[in-house]
C-alpha cells in the first residue's frame, strides 16, 4: 500500500504537463473534429451561386433567364463590361460566377441552336459551379422543345421557368441510414485523443513510476521485504488507477465539447478509448523500465505516439497512406484503436457490438500485454545484475 500512495503522490509533479496536453486537446482536438465533420444531412443540400449577369440582349428571353436565376440563385452587377477583368473577379472569389448573354441570343435559340448561345465564365473548382452552367443548358434545352412542339414563346418560357425553379427546389431524401463515409464529431475527437490520450499516459505515468527508480527509495524497499512481483504489482495498480483517471477526464471534456452532436455510439467510443488506456500504461511502464531520466522519458514518448500518429490514421486518415505504410502500420496499436473508431462510425448501432469489434479491442490488450511483460522483463533483468 505505501509503494502505491507514493506513486499516487509522484503525480502533482506532472500537473502542468496534464494541463498543457488538455488545452491542446481541446484546442486543435476540436477544431479537426469540426473542420472533419460531414454528414448525411447536408450531403445533397442546393448551393447558391453568386453570378454577375450581363445581357447584351435585352430580350424577353434573356430577361427570363435572369428572372429565373434570379429567384434561383444570388444576382449581382458584373461592375464591368470587360471579360479579362471578369474573369480576374471569378478567379478572386468577388463572384462565384460570370455570365454573358450576347447580342442575338434570342434569335439564336428561336432557330434551335442552343449550342455556345452564352458565354460563362467559372473556374470550375466546384460542383455548384459546374452544376450552374449545366442548369442553364438545360434551360435553353427546354425551351427549344416546347418551341418545337408549338408552343408560343411566352408559353415556353413559362412552362420551363416552372419545371426549372420547381427542380431546383427539389430535397434529396437519403434512404440508406448507413453512414459510411460520413464522419461524425466524436469520431474525430476520439481519433485525435489517440495523440493526446498516449502522451498523456506515457509521460505522466512513466514519470511518477521513475521516483521507484531513486537509489534510496529503492534501497528501502529492497530491504523491506517486499517480494518483487508485490512491489511491482504495487506499481502496476497505483499506474492503473491514474490512468484511468486521466482517460476519465479525456472522455469527459469529449462529452461536455460535443453535447450538440451527441448520439448513442458514444459509449462505444469511451470503451475502445479505455482499452487504449491500457496499450498507453503498458508503453508507460516499458519506457520508464529502459531510463530513469525524465527528459530521455519525453524524448522516447514522442518519438513513439507522434510516429504512430502519422502512421496509424490519426493525424493522417490512412486512406491517403500508402499501401506499404498502412501494412507496417498494422503492427502499432494506434492503428486497431483508429480503426475500431471508424467501424463504430461506419457501423449501424445496434451491430457495433460484433466479433469484429472485439477483436480490435483485444488486439489492444494484447499490445498491452507486450509492453507490459518487456518492462517486466527489463526491470527483473537490471535487478538481477545491478545496472
């Protein structure tokens, strides 16, 4: 019990490195998990376009494609007549869009030639742009048809000015509620505290274990008594209990950030978050198993949770990873703790719950269990023969 109280005591020593790890947590944490957050809902929703509109003809059809555009999209001056210097205006984002209905158009169209009957301007870095001049297509299509058909022209332009603004309006229902490839918050929350989560746990619980270390209070509990697996099971569980405070913690800031975007998988995301506790204590143990300095301590702890970072999906999604990088990443624990986030992200809530899922977790465990018995290993080692 004494071995245990003095580690728990050892911990006000790392109280600001807890804060700093925290505040950048919930800092950088938050601010990738919105700017990463997509969801069905807004998946199909209608963009409007800031287009300048210059008509050149001044007919009663070019004056009803800018009615329609109009009520369909956001119309502004072009504040030029000069096509360099719109298209500078588009290339700068002033508009979005720039659209030049030339002298004759009207007539043009009459005789059922649709084809370069505008000019546009638009980078084409959007699907709302590309999507725009596809629209107005199929405006000019439209009314060449009912033309066709013998329609007046009043009555032609009525009929698509209806049809156009009517399937503009249009709302996409989505039916399949999978939401695969839509990331949620707590998935990118969760997935960055894989970073702060190991840090925290390697540096803070390796630290606290390293008064173990001193010469004197090793001297003390050597003559003590105390078998060696007591003591170190005494250590184990002191490590155990401060992790589990510290995970505690994490999970409660993700709760308290995320209230507008809760939903019902979060309780699967704490348990694959707890189960990376122990991979984290386990890495703790080993580091501080090898050196006694805290700066060593520091530099071994970010050598290994940033190269798994970037390796393992959490500040890079391992889609944009190669194929080799990804396979070598397979053989870190960051790697089945980011891909457990992503089947509960991907995965119907009431079959999160599955072989699959459990075998991420124990993987995990078997990560921990590693590191565990390597530091076990080096510690009884260095005992042995007084190093």
């Amino acid at each position: 019990m004494s071995v245990f109280n003095a580690i728990l005591k050892s911990l006000k020593a790392n109280i600001t490195t807890i804060i700093v790890y925290l505040t950048i947590f919930t800092v950088f944490g938050n601010m990738q998990a919105k700017a990463t957050t997509s969801t069905q809902e807004s998946a199909f929703e209608e963009v409007t376009v800031k287009v300048a509109v210059t008509d050149n003809d001044n007919s009663k059809l070019s004056q009803a494609l800018v009615d329609y555009l109009t009520e369909t999209q956001e119309v502004v001056a072009p504040g030029t007549d000069d096509p360099q210097v719109m298209n500078d205006n588009v290339r700068f984002a002033i508009y979005d869009y720039a659209l030049i209905i030339p002298a004759g158009f009207e007539e043009q169209i009459k005789s059922g030639d649709v084809e370069d009957a505008l000019s546009y301007i638009a980078p084409g870095t959007t699907a709302s742009q590309y999507l725009l001049t596809e629209k107005l297509n199929d405006y000019l299509q439209d009314v060449v048809v009912y033309l066709n058909s013998g329609y007046s022209e009043n009555e032609s332009i009525s009929l698509t000015h209806d049809q156009m603004v009517k399937l503009s309006n249009t709302e996409a229902t989505v039916i399949d509620k999978s939401e695969e490839n839509h990331r949620s918050y707590y998935s990118g929350m969760f997935t960055f505290n894989g970073y702060t989560l190991m840090m925290l746990l390697c540096v803070c619980c390796a630290c606290t274990l390293t008064f173990m270390k001193n010469r004197d209070v090793n001297n003390r509990i050597s003559v003590s008594g105390m078998h060696f697996f007591t003591r170190n099971a005494a250590s184990i569980a002191a490590v155990i209990f401060i992790g589990f405070a510290i995970t505690t913690v994490a999970i409660i800031v993700i709760s308290l950030m995320g209230l507008e975007y809760a939903n019902t998988k979060f309780v699967f995301y704490a348990i694959d978050t707890y189960t990376l506790m122990f991979v984290g204590l386990g890495m703790a143990y080993f580091i501080c198993s090898i050196t006694v300095n805290e700066n060593l301590i520091n530099m071994v702890a970010n050598m290994f949770v940033l190269s798994m970072s970037f390796l393992c999906g959490v500040f890079v999604d391992t889609q944009y990873l190669s194929a080799s990088i990804v396979k070598a990443a397979h053989f870190m624990p960051l790697y089945w703790y980011t891909t457990a986030i992503k089947f509960i992200n991907d995965t119907p809530i009431n079959n999160i719950w599955s072989r699959q899922f459990a075998s991420y977790l124990l993987i995990e465990v078997l990560f921990a269990m590693i590191f565990f018995a390597a530091g076990l290993i080096i510690t009884k080692k260095k005992e042995q023969y007084a190093i």
